[in-house]
C-alpha cells in the first residue's frame, strides 16, 4: 500500500514568518466559549488540531481542561507560554494526519476535540485521514465540535481555506460519530467573507 500524502497544501510557515494570519481572530472563537461556560474541563482532556496562535487552547486551559494544542509550525502557538502548560497542557509541533494519541508523545485519546479552521485548510484528499484521525483521538461519547467555515465558498475558488459544509463533515466523520447540532453561527470577524456554522458530533 502507497504511503498517505501528508504534505501540507500550503506555506504555512511562510505566513507566521511574514506575521500574515488573516484567519487569526484575536482571541478564541466565541462559539467556543459558549460552549465552554457550560462546559468546563474539570481535568478533563482537549485536543485542539492546527491551533495556530492558541487563543483557543489558552482559554480551554484556563477553563479548567488539559489541552494538546498541535500544529505543524513551530513559530504557531505564541501565546502557549507557563499560563497555558501549568495544568499539564502541551504545545506539540506536529501533522495532525498522522499524530498518535497512543505513540511516544500521546496521553491516550480525549474528551473534546475543537476543529476552528484546520479542515478547511487541508486538501479534500487528505480529509478522510483527518476524519480517521480525529475518530481515532476521540474517547467514545466524546465530542468534536467544529466551528465549520467557509461554508458557501464556491468549490472552483479553491483555497486554502477549501469550501467545507456541514454535508460534508458530516459524511467525512462517518457513522462513528453522531451530529448533536447544526446551527448557523453570526460571522466573528469581518475579514470572514463566507458563512460559518458550529456543528457539534458525539464519537459512538
Ligand atoms: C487557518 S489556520 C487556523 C489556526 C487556528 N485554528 C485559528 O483558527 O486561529 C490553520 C493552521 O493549521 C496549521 N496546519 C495546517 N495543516 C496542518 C497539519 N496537517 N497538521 C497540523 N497543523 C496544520 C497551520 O500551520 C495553521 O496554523
């Protein structure tokens, strides 16, 4: 059998090394912080795949979960400092293709999985790795939640960041994973020109 492609679709690196993150929205996603005000961690564990600067990771932290915040770029996860790791939580420069729970830097699988703009910045070839991935990091009867986005860009305009629907994700996941809600979610930030939904599955 060929090796999977896990090459990424685009310069990453370039974009931290120019401070150019347009996607980064200064602080975490609101979607998620409502959820997490009626969730907190309580020493329960969080994977946050592609975290790019933290904001997310952070503020899962502070909220009382252990986090795994990965990413392919270690300049990424700037604001992952003592604040972030004083409740065990890890910046791990990694490809969340092919990251191991259970391998040399794993802790086992999680509780929460928080997807905010890595699915739409992998290649449509390689999101069924990402799907088998997450299904293998997530414990039964954990959640993924995803703030999906761009939801309505036309396929033909490309990306990063690729047109990803909740049709999509969903068929991506698979019978393993069992969507809870679907909803539109208010733009977070202006420079977002396409529409996005937080979506939330339980792994069966
Ligand atoms: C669009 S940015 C989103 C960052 C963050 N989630 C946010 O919303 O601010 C995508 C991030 O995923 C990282 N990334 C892309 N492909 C990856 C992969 N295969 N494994 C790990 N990180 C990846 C990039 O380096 C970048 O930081």
């Amino acid at each position: 059998m060929s090796k999977p492609d896990l090459e990424p679709c685009f310069n990453w690196r370039g974009r931290y090394e120019e401070d150019h993150t347009p996607w980064d929205l200064g602080g975490e996603h609101p979607g998620l912080a409502e959820w997490v005000r009626e969730n907190p961690g309580a020493g329960r564990s969080a994977l946050v795949p592609g975290c790019g600067r933290g904001h997310d990771p952070l503020m899962l932290s502070e909220s009382g979960w252990r986090v795994d915040a990965l990413d392919l770029v270690d300049l990424a996860g700037e604001r992952l400092g003592g604040d972030f790791t004083k409740n065990g939580s890890r910046f791990l420069v990694t490809n969340v293709l092919d990251f191991d729970p259970h391998g040399p830097e794993g802790l086992g699988t999680y509780d929460l999985i928080f997807e905010h703009t890595i699915f739409c910045a992998i290649s449509h070839d390689q999101r069924p790795l990402f799907a088998r991935n997450m299904e293998r990091c997530l414990k039964p009867g954990g959640v993924l939640i995803s703030l999906l986005f761009p939801t309505n860009k036309p396929t033909e305009e490309g990306g990063p960041p690729f047109r990803a629907t909740p049709a999509e994700l969903t068929a991506e996941l698979g019978d393993s994973f069992e969507l809870l809600e679907d909803e539109p979610w208010t733009p977070t930030s202006g420079r977002r020109r396409w529409e996005e939904r937080r979506l939330i599955f339980r792994r069966r």
